[in-house]
C-alpha cells in the first residue's frame, strides 16, 4: 500500500486559544506565562508577539522590555488539554492510526483511507477545515511517505499552511538541498555550529558530503544519520500505544528550557492529563515513566513500578517527581514526558491485611480523583484546578 503519512501541527496554539477565547486579544501579541514583572518564563506567544522576537522559554521579564505593549495571560493548561482532546477527536474521524507528539501536534498514517477521502493533500484540507470549523484555530500539515519529510513539512508554510513533499527520489533531494542543514534531525545548537564551520550549510552540502569526512567531524553513526535524512529517507513507523501498552503524554518547548521549576510544572500537568486518561480507559498502572530530552536531541527515560497498581493522581504525582528529583537538569530541555505502563484492569494485585474498613488509602484517593473528573466533565476542565508552577490569575496581566 502507498505509504501518506501527515503531520499536523496547531499554530501557535496556547496564544491562539487565548485570542480566539478573548476576542479584544486578536490582532495583538500576546505572550502566555509569567508576567512583565515577575519571575518566570514565557510558555507561548503570539505570531504578533513573535515580531518583536519573543519567544517560549524567553524571561517574562526581557518580554515585557521588548514590548511593553503586550498582553500577560497566565497558563490555563487544563483549557489547552481540552481544546487538544477535541482536535484529537477530529483527527480519529481519518484514520486509527495516530501518535501524539504533544497537546499540539501529531502524526497520522492515512494510506487507508484514499478511497474514503482521496489523496494526501485533500484529507489534509479536510483536517484543517474541520479544526477551523470547529475549533476556530489553524493547524498546518506536511504530507509526505516518511514521518521525517512530514514534520519538516509542515513548518514551511506556517501559520496555516499545506506543504506536499514530492516522492520522486529527484526531486525530493531537489526538495530538501536550500533548507538549512538545521532542519535535521538531531542537528541542534550544539552539532549545527559545528558542522556550518566545516562548510555544511545546507541539506545540500550534506547530500554532497563524503562520508568519511562528515564521519570525522560528527561521528560515524551520526554521519550515516544525517546522510539518510538529508536522502529524505525515514523508514519509521508510528508509535500507536493501544491501552493495553501505555498511556503517555509529552510537551515539547518551543525552545529548550533551562528553568527547572518550569519543567516540572510542565511535568505535573502532564501527570495530571495522563491520569485522568488512565482512569477514563478503566486501567491501574504498575509503572511509571519519565522522558527527558535534551537540547542535543539525547534522550533519557526513566521508570519505576509502583508499590501496587495506582489510578489516582497522588500516586502518579509522587512518581513523576521522584523519578525528575532523582536526575540532574544540568542543561536545557527540549522535551517532557510522563507515561504509565503495564496496565490492568485490576487496581491491587494482593489484598492489604491492614487496610481499614473504609478502603485502603489509594481507593479513597482514586475516588477522590473520579469525583473531580465527573465534575470536570459535566462542568468543564477549569471548574478544579491544581496550582501550577506557573502563575495563574484571572484575567490578563499588563
């Protein structure tokens, strides 16, 4: 079967809830975190706050001095993880075959469904309509046969754009050669510095290079890396944990993060989103995982199991924040994750002697959480909150 693989990713997609949500925001930058004159960082900005080059991960501070004008809106991840959840919804409506990469973006394989919604560039036009007609947002797709051309791909042309990547080998290497030699994977801050003062600047220099010298410079494996990306060849596939597997959720930032309080608030929410999933699939998980990946593209992950199958939100906090307590931050992070695996249907695997009459103490706490969830479902995400380890206030901060 003809392999179409999509990347959708929302444009500017924490600021852009805002504006659509406080239409007196539209038109106007707007910058998503801390404030002006406080200590923290900014989460997410508008493309007009972007001009003035602010940017995720930047002092909320140093945005303020670069425009003064804008507006501070502190971080309502539980209104974003809604807004994620209905766009996901939209997406299932194309294909089963779907990886989240964050509340944002995700990867979808549609090469089943060309005889239900055509080709890759019209089921693409039919996502981005139905995220507009029903979200009021935009979102901006790569299509391509690879996850790689894909991802690239959908940031050529943002906001709202459609890029198509051609599957002629030809031309795709024709496709790739102008884009700087920083639109590969795994070429970051670190690995792009030196590999422009050797002369590779672009894709093309790259498809140009002998293997041996780039070897010499970056490494033998990363060479053969970067050589079969730079051929546009990703032989990949999509991620898709069934519930039988796991449930994860990750965020990446817009720029690497240095602020460890920032991080694991991050990580909290996710933890949070993650068990409300977990409960919501009937499932109790016996282990726990924490991803981190570094500016360089290294990535880490770390799991313990639980004392028994957990559900309930204290478990899973506890978890997560021994499991980041435990490594040190001692560079910047691009991405997040929190996911739980091995899970049952089952909540204990023996029975506890010294449990009192009323239940053990993880049963009241996962009816604790349950109780919450149904009042978030019938009442919406933001009706209970758990404090962030970004401010959160109402209404804007000048």
């Amino acid at each position: 079967m003809h392999r179409i693989i999509l990347h959708v990713d929302m444009d500017a997609f924490y600021a852009s809830i805002e504006q659509r949500d406080h239409p007196e925001y539209r038109g106007r930058p707007v910058v998503v975190g801390a404030g002006p004159n406080e200590r923290g960082v900014v989460a997410a900005s508008s493309y007009e706050a972007r001009r003035f080059g602010i940017h995720s991960a930047m002092p909320s501070r140093e945005a303020g001095r670069r425009c003064p004008h804008a507006v501070f809106v502190p971080v309502n991840m539980a209104r974003y993880v809604e807004v994620s959840q209905q766009i996901a919804a939209i997406l299932s409506r194309f294909t089963p075959l779907v990886e989240p990469l964050s509340l944002d973006e995700a990867f979808l394989d549609v090469s089943g469904g060309a005889a239900l919604f055509g080709d890759g560039a019209a089921i693409a036009r039919q996502i981005k309509t139905a995220i507009r007609a029903e979200t009021q947002l935009t979102a901006s797709v790569g299509v391509a046969h690879n996850m790689f051309l894909a991802k690239l791909a959908s940031d050529l042309d943002k906001p709202d754009g459609l890029t198509l990547v051609p599957e002629d080998p030809a031309e795709i290497l024709a496709f790739l050669a102008p884009l700087p030699v920083g639109r590969l994977w795994g070429v970051g801050k670190v690995t792009r510095p030196k590999l422009e003062a050797a002369g590779y600047r672009t894709i093309g220099d790259i498809q140009r290079a002998d293997p041996a010298l780039l070897g010499s410079l970056v490494g033998r494996d990363a060479a053969a890396h970067f050589k079969r990306l730079a051929r546009g060849e990703d032989d990949r596939e999509l991620e898709l944990d069934g519930e039988e597997k796991s449930i994860s959720r990750e965020y990446t930032f817009d720029v690497d993060c240095e602020s460890k309080d920032v991080i694991r608030g991050v990580l909290m929410d996710l933890v949070d989103d993650v068990g409300r999933q977990l409960r919501k699939a009937g499932r109790y998980a016996g282990v726990a995982r924490l991803k981190l990946r570094w500016k360089g593209f290294e990535t880490i992950t770390r799991q313990r199991p639980f004392a028994s199958p957990a559900c309930d939100d204290f478990s899973l906090r506890t978890a997560a924040e021994g499991l980041f307590e435990a490594e040190t931050i001692d560079q910047p992070v691009r991405l997040v994750g929190f996911g739980v695996s091995r899970l049952q249907a089952e909540p204990r695997q023996q029975l506890d002697l010294f449990a009192d009459a009323a239940g053990p103490a993880d049963s009241k706490r996962e009816r604790l959480n349950r109780t919450v969830d149904s009042l978030r479902d019938r009442l919406g995400d933001a009706t209970i909150g758990r404090a962030s380890a970004l401010p959160r206030k109402d209404g804007p901060r000048h």
